[in-house]
C-alpha cells in the first residue's frame, strides 16, 4: 500500500515521513529504534544512563562508584545499543540519537553517539548552539536541533550558519502536547501561543526566506500529539510540515524498550492523570499522576522552601545534569533525584517511577501493538480495531 506523503529526504536518503523521538531512561534504546528503521523511519537512541540496561555495566557502577565510572559505562552502554540498533536495522531507515543538551556529559555523549556510527544527532533541552563543534570530524552525521518557536530557530541557524553549517533538519517541539522535558520556561508557558504549531512553520518559513535559505529546503518535524492520522494528514498536507516525531504511541509499543508496567502505566492513563510539574533540570515536564508524582507535588513546596546547595543530597551522588535543583539547591524546580525515578520507572515500579507521557491520547487506547501496526495507522489510518 501506497500513501500519499511525500518522504522526508535527510542526507539523500528517502525515508517514512515518521520519526520516533528519543525516551530516556532507557524506554527507546536499540529494540524500538531498530524496529522503527526496519520500518524506513528515523529510530532514535535516548542517550541518557543506558547502563540501566546492561547488568554487568550495572553491577560495575555500584562498586565505589564515581562520576568519571559512571560516564564510561554509560559510553560503553551506548556503543552497545548504536551497535546493536544499527545491526538490527538490515540497512535501513536511520538509526538517531538524542542527547539532551542539560546533561553535563552531552559533548562526550555525541563523540561517542558519532564514534559508534549514529546516522544522526538529535539535540534538545536546551539550544543546541555548539553541535556543530561537537560533530566536528564526522561529516555525515546528520543534525537535528529540537526547539519549540522561531525566535530559537533563527538564533540557532544564525550561529550555526557563521561556521558554515545548517541544520538537516528541525524538529519543532510543542510544550503544551509533548512528554518529558517541555521547551517552555514555565508550567504555565506551555500554552503561549508562539508555540502553535501552524504559526511556528508560518514563521520558519518566513525566517528561510530573510535569511536565503529556501532553496536548501530545510526538513521541518512537529513533535507533541501528532499520534493521530488526522493530525498527521494536517501537518505534512496542509501546513507544509516534512515529518512528524512520536514519542509515547511508541513507548508502548510492543518492540518498546520498557517493562510491561511501564506501557500500561502509559497506555492507561486518563487525561486528568497527566499532569505538568518542574523538573529538577529548571524546565518544565509533563508525566503521569503516580503514587510517587502525586505524592512529590504535594511535598514540592515545602522541599522547594528547604532547599539548599548540597552534592551530597544527590542521591546517585553524580552530576548526571548541569543543572539540579536537588544538587543545587535552587528553590523554585524539582528537588529529586530523576535519575532514580526514571530507573525505577523503566523496572515497570508504578508506585516509585517517574512516568513522562504525552498529554494526548494514544492511536490504540490501552492496547499495546507493533511498531509496524503503529506506523500503518499513522501514515494510512488504518486501525485494526476499526477494520
């Protein structure tokens, strides 16, 4: 079956108008993001402490454990998933990275993510400025800055195109849809306008033409609630989008790299359950209302009064982020540890867990499908349940 989107082209390559974005920790590592290039899209690697996912590197880290120990495992975990990805993939599609530019080790993150043959690098949480540097030596990685209105755009290609580099594509972020880390200052951001999907492409495309960058046809990705053929159908026909990114429709797929509890956690939650919140790193996150969450954000005031700087209130006693509010003792974010909630989390521990999820609402409901099942319906609208 043939459908009706034009592909998105990165590098000379066709691919699937589909990316899947990147779910730390460890919810889309070498299973999913293989599975979603076998498929002819982009699959990406969440780069953040992958040793979660490998026992002995694991086990390694808990003895006299330090910041240095930590960053080489994790290196050695994400070579093993690029390596596997890339194996499993037969070729095709490509297989991503995402490194969040608010981890303290991300330079060292995509050094290693290029050394182990990642197609592309996918940056986030933060403007990607120096990506360019950081890649340097690795012509054909491409690069995928995430951001979510086009004041940031236009700082991002200025910077970048001063070097002589431009993005192979942009992936545009909405706060007020997406999952984990949301591009907004604030909680209560989330909904400003200049974050609408429909003028923010109006306004990309307004930034090409000042800045004579028509031609280069610069691929444009939406990200946030596009798990919907509907959604899809407005965005690469109607708004002149060249791809769309999902996050949680994948999370819960059966290839996902997540314990069952973990896709249920998900797939079942209600909309009233999904709730915003600060997160430790000072930007807003978006995650569903479990035991530990809810109880936290009852706790959050008082904990946010009594904060104060201390490393040794870092539980993992690491600087996995180069801004904590638990570390760092800044008053007005998160104060806990994310490393450990989100571990937990990926252990499918409903009641200690840090559960992102995407406000909207999944392709299948509760259901947990295929990779293939999910692309099917998001590039044809082709729902088992309704056939």
């Amino acid at each position: 079956m043939q459908n009706e989107f034009n592909p998105l082209i990165i590098r000379g390559k066709s691919l699937i108008p589909i990316v899947q974005g990147g779910m730390g920790v460890g919810i889309s590592a070498s299973k999913l993001s293989s599975a979603v290039a076998r498929q002819n899209g982009i699959g990406t690697i969440a780069s953040v402490d992958l040793r979660h996912l490998h026992e002995d590197l694991l086990t390694e880290s808990q003895i006299n454990p330090t910041e240095e120990k930590y960053a080489k495992l994790n290196h050695i975990a994400l070579d093993r998933e690029i390596q596997t990805a890339k194996a499993a993939a037969d070729g095709k599609g490509m297989i991503a990275v995402n490194v969040m530019k608010a981890v303290k080790d991300h330079q060292a993150l995509v050094r290693q993510a290029c050394e182990s043959g990642a197609d592309a690098i996918v940056m986030g949480a933060g403007l990607p400025l120096d990506l360019p540097e950081m890649t340097e030596g690795y012509p054909d990685v491409a690069l995928l800055p995430i951001l979510s209105e086009s004041r940031g755009i236009g700082i991002v290609l200025k910077r970048w195109m001063k070097k002589g580099v431009l993005p192979d594509a942009i992936v545009i972020e909405h706060p007020a849809h997406a999952a984990g880390h949301l591009g907004s200052a604030t909680v209560e951001g989330v909904n400003d306008s200049k974050f609408e999907f429909k003028r923010v492409i109006e306004e990309t495309f307004e930034l090409f033409k000042k800045l004579d960058l028509e031609k280069e046809k610069i691929p444009l990705i939406l990200a946030g609630g596009m798990a919907n053929f509907e959604k899809v159908t407005t965005a690469l026909k109607d708004w002149g989008a060249s791809a769309v990114q999902i996050g949680t429709a994948f999370a819960v797929t059966e290839e996902s790299d997540a314990h069952i509890n973990f896709k249920k956690t998900l797939a079942g939650a209600e909309s009233e359950q999904i709730v915003e919140f600060m997160s430790v790193a000072g930007l807003p996150a978006r995650g569903v209302r479990t035991k530990f969450l809810d109880s936290y954000i009852k706790r959050e005031a008082k904990l946010q009064a009594n904060a104060k700087a201390d490393p040794r209130r870092c539980t993992q006693g690491i600087n996995c982020l180069s801004v904590c509010g638990l570390r760092d003792g800044l008053e007005k974010v998160g104060q806990f540890c994310i490393d450990i909630q989100l571990a937990a989390a990926l252990r499918g521990e409903v009641d200690k867990g840090l559960f992102f999820r995407g406000k909207d609402p999944l392709p299948f409901g509760k259901a947990i499908r295929s990779v293939q099942e999910t692309i099917q319906y998001l590039l044809y609208g082709h729902h088992p349940e309704r056939a």
